[in-house]
C-alpha cells in the first residue's frame, strides 16, 4: 500500500512523541513491503530524501517565522503535496494545525486520525486558544474516516464524546541494553545518587510542582531536568529553581542510550504528564527499569496501574523523596512495568497493530 505520514515535525526525531512514533512505525511499515511518505519540516537537519527505505518529502514550514501559526502554514503545505500523490492511506499524527484544512484532504485516500490527547486542556494555552482546540477536535472527526486512540482514556473519551469507535494502539518503547556510564560524569552523578524527569517544558507536565517538592525536601541528591529550557515557561523555571546547586538543567537530549543511561541509574523518576496518550517519555522509563513517581491522573494509572508511587502536590513529591521506600518492592514494580513492555508497548508489536488496522480500514473503506 502507499501511505502517508502527516503532522510532524519530521523524521528522524528531534523533537518528541509522534515524531518517534513516525520514525518507528514508518520504517516498520516500509520493511513490511509498503511505500511510506513522511513529510518533514523544510528546516528539519536531515536534508536527505530517503530514510532507510522511507520517501521524505520536506514541506516549507513557517514556524520560524510565524510562531506557532506558522504550523498552519506547514499542515497546509503538506496537504496540498498529499492531493497529488494519490495516497491509498494518509495518517495524520495529531489534529492542532491540520483540521482546519479538512474540506482540503485528499478524495478517494483513507483518511486515519491518531487524536493525540485533550489538547484543549494545556494549561500553556490561553481561553481563546483552548475554544479554537475543541473546534478543530470536532473538524478532525469530521474529516477523518477512523481513529486510533493512544490510550484508553482517550478511547473512551471518544466514544462518549462523538460517539466514534477508535481502535486503542498503545505507544511503543526500545529495550535497550547499551549505557553510556561515563555520561554520568558530565554532571557529577553518581549511580542511584539523583532524581530526574524528562518532559517538554510546559505547564501541565507539572515541572514546577516537582522541582518545587524536591526544593523544599533535605535530600542531598541531585535532581537532573532533562529538557529545552528556551521557551517561557523553560526559562522561568532556570530563574526560579537555577539557584540551587542541587538541580541540573541538562537540557534537551535525543540520544536514546544516554537518556537510558540516565533513567536506569536513577533510583526515582518522577513523571508529571497530565495531558496526552500514552505517553512516551513514561512508557520509556518504564522500559528503563526505573521506579517510577507520576502524578496521579487516569492516564497515567491506565499505563502503570499499581506499579509506581503517586503524586498530586509539591508536599507530597517532597514526601515521596525524603521517605525510604522498600527495595524488594520496588524490584517487583520496575519488573512488572519492564514485562509490560516486552508484552504490550514494544515497537514491533505496535507496527503490526498499525498495519492490521490500516489494512482494515482500507478494506472496509472500499468494500
């Protein structure tokens, strides 16, 4: 089949979730003997116009230049491209900066919809936005023939909400085995001697609330932010904790064995994702065998049910950290959550749930 990838930054990642998702699962699709198209940023670095077997076709985006609405302006481009490639499937990742142009999608292609997560919840979002956010949701049912929910959460959300079955197709993780120890030394840490998150810089990741607790607690760890500090609230958060010598901007990292290397030699790792599907950087973690501390939502319960420590204020991030959990019961948690990738959330399992989906959908497009 000829599928198309749209709504990303572009591959390979250097950016975050759906575009992981589009790297792993357009090259598994393409190893499964169909031709795939992922549409990148023309500013994306990689410049060339295959990627292991995957066609890349870069598309002018206007972000650098515009800002945010700048996307539009990307989504547009890359829509108009997909009208004359007469696509049997077009996937879009995510319906923010797309939606809009659904009168404009492809005839005669199956149209499939990851919907990502509420958007319209983001805190870093004003009112006006979050009232264009749900517009564009319900555009993005309109124009789509199927979804595909990331969590079940959003499954039920949509089935409650539009009345509109999604099929439930997890997020995919690596198991990796290589570490780069000697990373460690760059920031002075010592193994199972720091905490960490990993997160976008935005407000409903809860950052604030997490370093705010680890702050105020007497612990004499470190606390490594894994992340880019350079927008608003990024550079609010430096102003407000850079102070103290404990916390560790790190920045953005893309490398899968150092970040690896990061959350397996950490004794906690603390997730305070309160938006989105399932959500990469925790099924990650949970693959790294690290315990795990995440806010308590039912998204992130969905992902590790009993199988981690619960959040829901800075008192209680401080708490979690000055309290000394039982070792043995935490070998037993970081064991269940790392079968539960090698069972649920592996990448070639997810590849083959996108391919069978995408078949049906095809055939029942055309039946």
């Amino acid at each position: 089949m000829k599928i198309g990838i749209i709504g990303t930054r572009g591959i390979p990642n250097e950016y975050g979730g759906f575009e992981q998702l589009a790297e792993k699962l357009s090259v598994g699709l393409y190893e499964k003997g169909h031709s795939v198209v992922v549409y990148n940023s023309h500013r994306h670095s990689y410049q060339e116009k295959k990627f292991h077997g995957v066609d890349i076709v870069h598309c002018y985006d206007a972000e650098h230049v515009m800002g945010t609405a700048g996307q539009f302006i990307y989504d547009f481009n890359c829509i108009l491209d997909a009208r004359k490639r007469h696509f049997d499937v077009l996937l879009f990742l995510g319906y923010t900066s797309s939606s809009v142009w659904g009168m404009l999608y492809p005839k005669n292609t199956v149209i499939i919809s990851n919907m990502d997560g509420l958007e319209w919840k983001r805190r870093k979002y004003s009112k006006p936005v979050r009232l264009f956010l749900k517009y564009a949701e319900r555009l993005a049912v309109k124009y789509s023939d199927y979804f595909i929910a990331d969590a079940i959460a959003m499954h039920s959300y949509l089935k409650n909400k539009f009345q509109v079955h999604s099929e439930y197709i997890a997020y995919g993780a690596e198991i990796l085995t290589t570490q780069q120890e000697e990373f460690l030394a760059r920031y002075d840490l010592c193994k199972k001697d720091y905490y960490m998150l990993m997160a976008r810089m935005e407000p409903e990741n809860n950052i604030e609330m997490i370093l705010e607790g680890f702050h105020q607690s007497a612990s004499s760890r470190k606390f490594v932010v894994v992340g880019n500090t350079n927008n608003k609230f990024g550079k609010r958060m430096v102003k407000k904790f850079g102070n103290d010598k404990r916390i560790v901007f790190a920045g953005p990292i893309y490398d899968p064995e150092l970040t690896h290397t990061l959350k397996y030699n950490c004794p906690l790792y603390f997730h305070g994702h309160t938006v989105g599907g399932t959500n990469p950087s925790l099924i990650e973690a949970m693959a790294s065998q690290v315990m795990i501390a995440a806010h308590d939502n039912h998204f992130n319960r969905a992902v590790l049910d009993g199988n981690g420590y619960y959040f829901n204020s800075a008192k209680e991030v401080r708490q979690l950290i000055e309290t000394k959990h039982p070792e043995v019961r935490e070998e037993t948690m970081t064991r269940n959550n790392f079968l539960k990738i090698k069972n649920s959330y592996n990448w070639p399992l997810i590849v083959e749930q996108y391919e069978t989906f995408i078949r049906a959908c095809y055939a029942d497009y055309h039946s």
